[in-house]
C-alpha cells in the first residue's frame, strides 16, 4: 500500500569503445618491440639483470612465448661465470634482512610470503639466519628457490640438503632455480 518498488540493479556502465585494457600483446608484438620497450616489458623476469632481455632481443624477434623463454635461457646459460655469478647474486636471503625491510621486488615479496617466510617464528627466523650465512660463506651467493609452490617445511628441507652440495652442483642449482622463477 503506497510502497515505491526499488529500482532494478543495474549493470556498471561499459568503457567507452577503445578504452579497455588491450590483450598483452603476442610474442611476435612483443619481441619486435624497439630495445627499451622490450626491456621495459620483459627485463624484469631475471632478477635485476635486464642484460638478459637485452641479449635475447637481438635474435627475436619469436614466435612463441616458448620460443622468446627459450632464448632468454639460452643467454644465461652461454652467460660467462662472471655473469652467472652476479645473477645469482642479485638475488635476495629468503627470509632475510631486505626481505623483512621489504627492499626486494614486489613479486619476491609476494612469492615469500605465500610460502610463509613473512611469519616465521624468532626459532625459524634464527634458522633462516644461520642457513642463509652458512650457504653464503660456502657457495659466495644467497641461496635460490622458486617458492611460489612450496612451504616453510619445503624450503628448510631444501636448504639443509643444498647447503651440503659441492660448488659446481650449487652454481648449477642455483641457475636451474632462476630460470624456474624467471618463467613462473
């Protein structure tokens, strides 16, 4: 009795045409890119070592995400051991000091605290401390894992069997990680 019907909900307004998110672009799009873009837009995928990009960029461009991940591989891996090196060390501790600063990529970021590293108990966080120092001293470069997919029991177990390998398996190790986290 004299009540007003609410009005309908109604769906938001469409973008006007031309201005919606495009697709990211093919490999093809991508890998045709002048240097600087291409660079801008894939860099990033080996940690603060945009070379990577740079090098790759001059046998694209690809035809396929594989194709252009093949080729960015290839470069580290005919990388000189000083290259190789510095790309493992551009990595930072699991669970340490830039870490808790919150001093690393935002992907990093994101990845450790998905695998639990953000809340780390002070018996953990010691642990992580010892093993992060130990594989350093040892090895010359920060211990390397792609996360994204593991726990904090999965990384300690991984740690405490990788801080005993020899140099030469742990380099190797070490890349074979950074190519994982590249592509993930």
């Amino acid at each position: 009795p004299g009540s007003i019907a609410a009005p309908a909900p109604t769906a938001p307004p469409s973008p006007p045409l031309g201005t919606m998110s495009p697709m990211p672009p093919d490999a093809r799009t991508l890998s045709s890119l002048p240097l600087k873009e291409f660079i801008a837009a894939v860099g990033s995928c080996y940690e603060c070592s945009p070379w990577v990009a740079e090098r790759a960029h001059a046998s694209g461009p690809y035809d396929s995400l594989t194709a252009l991940t093949t080729a960015m591989r290839m470069t580290v891996d005919a990388a000189s051991d000083a290259e190789k090196l510095a790309l493992l060390k551009a990595h930072p501790d699991l669970a340490g000091k830039a870490a808790l600063e919150g001093d690393v990529t935002v992907e990093s970021m994101a990845e450790q605290k998905r695998a639990g590293l953000s809340s780390l108990t002070p018996a953990e966080m010691s642990r992580f401390t010892e093993l992060n120092n130990a594989y350093k001293a040892r090895f010359g470069f920060p211990f390397i894992l792609a996360v994204r997919n593991a726990n904090k029991g999965t990384i300690f177990a991984a740690f405490e069997r990788r801080v005993l390998n020899s140099v030469p398996a742990e380099l190797t190790e070490g890349i074979a990680q950074v190519h994982k986290i590249a592509w993930m």
